[in-house]
C-alpha cells in the first residue's frame, strides 16, 4: 500500500509541475484586440478584457498586465485595457448654414467633416444641405461625417414649347426638370396653343425653377360699355374689367372742364367686339393760353440835373446813367440865372464832356456872384 501511495504522490508532483509552465509575455500595446487575443493565445495566454473610453481608436490595446516582456506563469491570464473608442455623439442639424459654420459645429461635435459639393436648387451656393449620417443619428465621436454643400442648383436648356398644346408643354418641361406657371391671353391665333413663353427656349435656368407660359384662349363677344364722361384713368379701368384694350387719342379743348375727360369712344358703347379688341378713346386736352407780352413803354427822352452854384468856388459835377435808364444818352451843361448876364459874369463852365461810356460831367468856377446862378446838365437820350 505504501508503494502505492508513493506513486500517486509523484505523479501528482508531475502533473502539478506542468501547470507551472512560464512564458515570456509579448507587448500588444497599439495592436487591435483581435490581434493581441492571437499573439498571447500564441504563447498560451488567456485574457481578460477591460474597456474604457479613449480618443485612441475603437479596440485598439492601450495597456497590458503583465506587459510585455515579462516571464509569467501561462496559466495567469493578461489583462488588456482595450480603447471603446471617444464615445458617442448627436449629428448636429447644419442645413442651410453657411459652410464654414456648419463645420465648425460638427467639430465641436467631436466629428470630423468631409466635405463633399452638391447641386440644390433649395439652399444657395455655399450653404450647408446637409449631412451623412443624416442629423439626428447618434454616433461615435471622431466620425468622419458628409458635409453636403451646396454649389447652387443643376442648370439645363429650357425646351421650345410655343406651339404645343398645354398638356404637351406642360410634360416637355416638367421632364426637363422645371415647374410650369400658366397664363392666358386672347390672341385669336391657335386657341389652346402655347403663344409665348419665359425663359425663352434654349436659355440655360435653374432645374426646380419656374417657365411662364402664355395660352392663347379662345375669345368671347363682349359689349363696349359707355365711358364718355369718364376720366382717362376710369375709362381704362372700365375697358379692362370688360376684357378690352384702351387706345388713347387726344382732342383741344377750349373749357379746363374737359382736360382728361373720355368726349368719344369707338366703337361706340353698346357694340358687341371680341374679348380683348381695342377700343379708341378720345380724350380732351386744354391747352392753357399764353397771357399776353404787356408793351414796354418807352424811356424817358432826356434826364436834366440842375446845381446851384456858390460864390468863390471850383467844382467838378458829374451825371451818370444806366443802359436801361437811357440809351445812347448825349450830354450838354449850361449856366442859368435869374439876373441875367451881370449875375452869371462871375460864373462860368471851364470844362465839360463825357466821363465815361454812362456819364457826363460839367466843372465851372464862380467868383462874385450878386444872384443865384444854376449849372443845368442835360443828357439827351436816344427814344425807342
């Protein structure tokens, strides 16, 4: 029995002494968990995972226990902190912010934008459409998110419908990716035809914008209504609310009364015309007469100054005039006194003519002098 027990003692001894069998750890920092799992299951690890939030990337080994390198027991398991990645965000709504905002904010929403152009004929060129994954989506930090802006919307040829049926234009353009606005006109051409349209065919125009089309429309008999009496503006108004184009002539007057007032219209009220036919109005004109030019009465025939002279004395006097006062004035100066010629001995003219184009003047020199004596300037003008 007891050599039994000696062989059941030794070989648990053996059994005992293989799982103590080491192995030289490897490094598996920066190596994905997949990756790591492998190079210490080579070596006859098992491990042991722990997840933490990091800006390193999704699964990628930041630490090891035991780390590499060291001599350890394969039985003991190693310990991987593994990155979970930064964690989880909301795609911010960017559409219709301008680029340079709407990249700020997917940042400071921890993503990376990657910005990619579009056409849309809804936001302008340089403005944000929007974002892939689409606003709202919650995912990882460090992303990389779509910025879709826009390079404003996708042109094409507007196609030649004048001619076509309604429905035929209306199906041309909206194939070619443009929206139809219609209008109607009495053209008395091809009722239910298209007679104008704009933009004009071939023109280049935004795909989503609008091409007015003009349809002729079958015209109906109206009667002309009475708009004698009215003014200019009224009569026009009346017409149009008939469905009828005003064509204007005007006629003198000779009473204000009648200064923009309708006097005739043709045809006359009460015939029946077509839808849109023009009517002929007459419309008044006063013309204001002129007042009448009242005559210039004629200037003065002559400006006469007189000067009483004092004894013992030389003096210069002068005359002026203006063009409009009198014109192509002559001048002449003379002595007078109630004495006669033994008064005025001791006066007399020692000089006297023009001074100028507009003046005349007269010097005279007095000594004794027994009764008033006078210097008279005259300046004869030219009458007209």
């Amino acid at each position: 029995m007891s050599a039994i027990a000696s062989l059941a003692v030794g070989f648990a001894l053996i059994i005992s002494g293989c799982g103590d069998k080491t192995a030289t750890v490897p490094n598996t920092v920066g190596q994905s968990l997949d990756v790591a799992q492998q190079m210490l299951g080579d070596k006859g690890f098992e491990t042991e995972v722990k997840r933490v939030t990091s800006d390193q990337l999704n699964n990628e080994v930041l630490s090891q226990d035991p780390t590499g390198g060291e001599e350890e027991k394969t039985s003991d398991k190693v310990e991987l902190t593994v990155s979970n990645g930064p964690g989880d965000g909301i795609v911010p709504d960017v559409a219709g912010d301008e680029a340079d905002r709407a990249e700020r904010e997917l940042r400071n929403a921890s993503f990376k934008p990657v910005v990619a152009e579009v056409y849309s004929s809804v936001h302008e060129a340089g403005f944000a459409v929007s974002t892939n994954p689409a606003a709202g989506t919650d995912m990882q930090k460090d992303t990389k998110i779509t910025l879709n802006v826009s390079k404003g919307p996708r042109h094409a040829q507007v196609p030649n419908v004048v001619g076509l049926s309604e429905n035929n234009a209306d199906a041309a353009l909206t194939n070619a990716g443009f929206r139809v606005d219609h209008s109607y006109k009495v053209a008395n051409k091809t009722p239910g035809s298209i007679i104008a349209q704009d933009p004009s065919a071939d023109s280049s125009a935004a795909i989503g914008s609008s091409v007015q089309v003009v349809i002729d429309r079958k015209a109906t008999k109206v009667k002309v209504p009475n708009t004698v009496g009215l003014s200019q503006a009224e009569g026009d108004r009346t017409l149009q609310n008939a469905g009828l184009d005003a064509v204007f002539v005007t006629r003198t007057v000779t009473s204000y009364s009648q200064n923009g007032i309708v006097l005739a219209e043709s045809p006359s009220s009460g015939s029946s015309v077509n839808e849109g036919s023009n009517v002929v109005l007459t419309i008044g004109k006063y013309n204001r007469p002129k007042p009448p030019v009242p005559p210039v009465p004629p200037g003065p025939s002559s400006i006469v100054k007189q000067y009483n002279l004092n004894p013992d004395q030389t003096k210069t006097y002068t005359v002026s005039w203006s063009s409009g006062t009198c014109t192509g004035g002559q001048g002449n100066a003379v002595l007078k006194g109630n004495g006669g010629g033994s008064a005025m001995s001791g006066a007399q003219i020692t000089a006297q003519g023009p001074a100028g184009s507009r003046s005349y003047y007269a010097t005279t020199t007095t000594s004794d002098i027994t009764s008033p004596v006078k210097l008279v300037i005259t300046i004869t003008c030219s009458v007209q």
